[in-house]
C-alpha cells in the first residue's frame, strides 16, 4: 500500500528522491536558524511542518516548503526588536493573513510584480546575509544591522588574525565553502549526495578530529523548544510596527513561495500550480508554525529543485521528507550539538552570493538598463535600510520606470510654417514636462503658434496646466504672439 496520491509504481521515485531531499533540508534548516538568531530546532520544525502539513494540501505538487534564506534577515530583526516569543505570534498572523489572500484568489496577483524587483530582492538579502553571516564565519558577534556589518567587516579581519580560536573557526568556514563551490565539479555519481550536507559532514569530522575550538550548536531538544506564544504575545501585534512586521512576513514569504513555484513548474511536465491554492497551503502552514513557535515557512527553490531533479513525481516525496526530518531530530539530537556554527555560516555565505544575481545585473546593464536599476536599488535599499521598505522602494522604482516608459511623447516644431506649428504625440505626463517646455522656451517672441494636441494618446493634468500656463504667457506678450491650441482627441 503506498500513500494514497502516490501510484505503487511511483512510490519508490518518490522514496528516493524524499530523502535527497531530507539531506538538503537537514543543514539548511539548522543554518537558517542559527542565522536568524533563534534555536536550532525551530528550523527544524518549520521544515517538518513544511513537509507534513504544506506537502499534504494542495497547490504546488513538487515544491518544498520550510525556512527560508530570504525570510532570515526580517526575523531576525523582529526577534531583536519584539523577543522570541512574540515571533509565533508575528508568524501566525501572517499565515492568517495567506489564508485570507488565497481565500480571496490573490494569488494569481503575484505574478504581476517586476521580476526586477524580485531578483533585487533577492541580492539585496543576499548582500545582507553575506555581511552578517561572515561574522558567524569566524565565530565572532554581528553589530546588527546590515551596514553596521559592512563597516565592522574591516575590524572583523584585523581582530581575527589574532586570534587562533576565530583563525580556526574561518579555516573551517572557508574550506566549507570550497566544498560548496567545488562540489559541481566532482564525478557526477557522487553528487548524488547534496554538497551541502558533504560540507558540514567533513567540517563536523575535522572539529572533532583535532578538537578544534570552535563553537557548536546548542542543542535543548524538539518538544523543549516549542514556546506557544501566549495572549499578551497576541496583543502586543497591536503597534504600528508590529503590524508592519506581520505584513511584511505575510507578503515576502508568498511572492517566494509563488516565484519559487513558478520556477518550479518550469522544470516539469507534471500538474501546474494553483497559485491561490498554495497560498492556503502556505497560510496553514504559517499558522500551525506559529502556534508551535517556529521560523515562518516559504516554498524554497534549492529543496524544490532538488526534489524534481531527483525525479519526484508526487506530493508524496516532501511529505516524506518531512517525515525523515522528524524521525532524525528524535532519535538523534545529540548528533547537532557536534556540528560547528562555522560550517552553518558558510553554508549561508554560499547561498548568499548565488542570490546576488551577478550575471542577471550584467546582462540586463547590456539589454535593459532600466531594469538593471530597479534591481541594484532595491538590492541597495534593503543593505541601507530593511528588507520591508527595500521591496517598498524598489516597487516604487519599478512604478516609476514604467511611467517613464509609456510616457514617451514626440515634439515636432515646424518653424517654417506660419504660425509655427508644434506637435506633440504620444502621452504627456508630468514626468516628460521638463522636455516639452524645453521646447516651449525656444520659441521666439512675436510668432504665432498653433499648438497641434491632436497626436496625444494621454494628457495628464500636470501637463495640460503648463501647456495652458505658456500658452497664456506667449499669447500675453504682444498682438503678433498669438497661441491657437488645438486640443487632443481623447484626454487624461
């Protein structure tokens, strides 16, 4: 008997590739926690709820949920600023928040937003995560936000060389990332096994091997990690900025998740993804990880590619995964207290630089540089400010380059004919009235003008009241400057 959305002739598939999975899974849960300030083992319940409860509902059959790099910089400034408990409370509220979204068929909505904006998104945590990670590398202490990090970077390196223990904990954090970097290049039976986990295998070997003193995850088991958040955790949602911080969880966790899922459906042939079905899988998720205290969820690309790369056919595979997540967190905790804080952080410095986007900046200077500058200024707006009012600003930046280019308007002066005639076509908008009256003001004294709008598509107020404006003032000079305003046809 196998699961019941799973064929007996699929079950195997599935088996295979859930525990290619689970190994993924396994560091980047306990990274993502690590580096989001919290307690090992909430990774690891967000990914057994991200496997047992989002794997089991419908919405996207071969994506894999659990805790994300993208959500690490948001939560773990919310835990500074609110405590680990209300962190439940936060994420609960953002899960609600999914649920209703997906009950209301804002799904499919996502989908509108600039990729530009989304991959600036991603380099801008992938900047954060580098800067602050590289602190964790040596095992030193992060100042906080992300450009206290940048200019702590330099006394980083200066007070490291002379400290043999922050010496010993960089050389296994770089030789970590080396095996990350390095591992697409070994024989392809061997990478079978997920880099990652080869990463912090060897790295955990060599710590104990030579008793390195380095620092090691602090272990208190599953169930003593669950802290429910209580009511006073509930009301204190109530601020300005807590709700902020709700929103933002609730709107970054489901523009990944249904990116991720887009990618996703773009790698097999199986169903396509219900978009406002796999927000209430993601809402429900979110939920039942904040009731029990967790990081919040998201659907990840790196477990997700993984799992249909491995030849996953069904659903069945990311709810096994988030069986073996459980099975291995219960009977062999104490096997994560040996692994170094190092190898996390190089874990996450890895996956941290494949967010920049290098080469998607490069090609969009070469083909669309406007596009390259939302996606360098949102990137830039999340480094100086927060992840929140980053994608806020680089939405705004998106908005703006649109309106640049659909107001593109076209002025011909012919100052031949009398009157002189100008023609203006296209849209006229605030944003080109610098160019129109550019124009405007070469127009010499004592000539009549015929001021053809006919050519105009769109005529917005900013622009109708300067024409209007010169007009007036050419008109009042003396009786040969004469203005005759032929209007336009459709008006904004």
């Amino acid at each position: 008997m196998g699961l019941p959305f799973s064929r007996p002739g699929d079950l195997r598939q599935d088996f295979l590739s859930s525990i290619v999975v689970f190994l993924v899974a396994l560091p980047l849960c306990i990274g993502v926690a690590v580096a989001s300030g919290v307690p090992a083992e909430l990774g690891l319940i967000t990914g057994i709820v991200g496997g047992l409860v989002a794997g089991t509902l419908p919405g996207s059959s071969l994506q894999v949920s659990g805790p994300a790099a993208g959500l690490t910089v948001l939560v773990y400034e919310a835990v500074q600023e609110y405590g680990l408990r209300t962190l439940g409370a936060i994420v609960i509220a953002a899960g609600l928040i999914q649920l209703g979204m997906g009950v209301l068929r804002l799904g499919r909505w996502f989908r509108a937003i600039s990729i530009s904006v989304v991959h600036g998104m991603l380099a801008g945590i992938g900047l954060v995560l580098v800067t602050g990670q590289m602190f964790n590398l040596f095992d030193g202490k992060s100042p906080g936000a992300a450009m206290a990090n940048v200019a702590g970077l330099p006394n980083l390196l200066t007070d490291s060389a002379n400290e043999p223990a922050a010496l010993a904990a960089g050389g296994i954090g770089v030789g970590t990332i080396v095996v990350l970097a390095g591992w697409k290049h070994v024989p392809k039976r061997l990478r079978v096994v997920p880099g990652a986990l080869v990463a912090v295998a060897l790295a955990t070997l060599v710590t104990i091997a030579f008793d390195l003193p380095v620092k090691r995850i602090e272990v208190k088991g599953l169930l003593g990690s669950i802290q429910p958040p209580g009511l006073s955790e509930l009301g204190g949602l109530a601020s300005v900025g807590a709700i902020g911080t709700v929103v933002a969880f609730a709107l970054i966790a489901s523009a990944e998740s249904l990116f991720s899922a887009a990618a996703v459906d773009r790698m097999h042939n199986g169903p396509r993804t219900n978009y406002d079905r796999e927000l209430i899988a993601q809402g429900a998720g979110n939920t039942i990880c904040g009731l029990l205290g967790a990081l919040p969820m998201t659907a990840v690309i790196v477990r997700s590619a993984a799992n249909v790369q491995a030849g996953a056919r069904t659903k069945a595979s990311r709810i096994l995964h988030g069986v073996w997540l459980l099975a291995f967190t219960a009977a062999f905790p104490v096997a994560l207290g040996y692994i170094p804080v190092t190898a996390l952080a190089a874990i996450l410095v890895h996956a941290g630089w494949k967010l920049l986007s290098l080469r998607e900046v490069g090609r969009l200077w070469r083909t669309e540089r406007g596009e390259a500058v939302v996606l360098t200024g949102t990137a830039l707006a999340i480094v100086v400010t927060n992840l929140f009012e980053g994608v806020l600003i680089g939405l705004l930046l998106a908005v703006v380059k649109t309106a640049w280019d659909v107001s593109e308007i076209h002025i011909d002066v012919d100052e031949e004919a009398d009157p002189i005639v100008i023609r203006l076509s296209g849209n006229a908008t605030f944003l080109r009235l610098p160019k129109v009256l550019d124009t405007l003001e070469t127009i010499p004294h004592g000539r009549a003008v015929e001021l053809d709008l006919s050519g105009l598509r769109h005529l917005d107020h900013a622009c109708r009241t300067a024409l209007q404006a010169w007009a007036a003032q050419h008109d009042g000079r003396d009786e040969k400057s004469s203005v005759r305003m032929k209007e336009p046809a459709l008006t904004g």
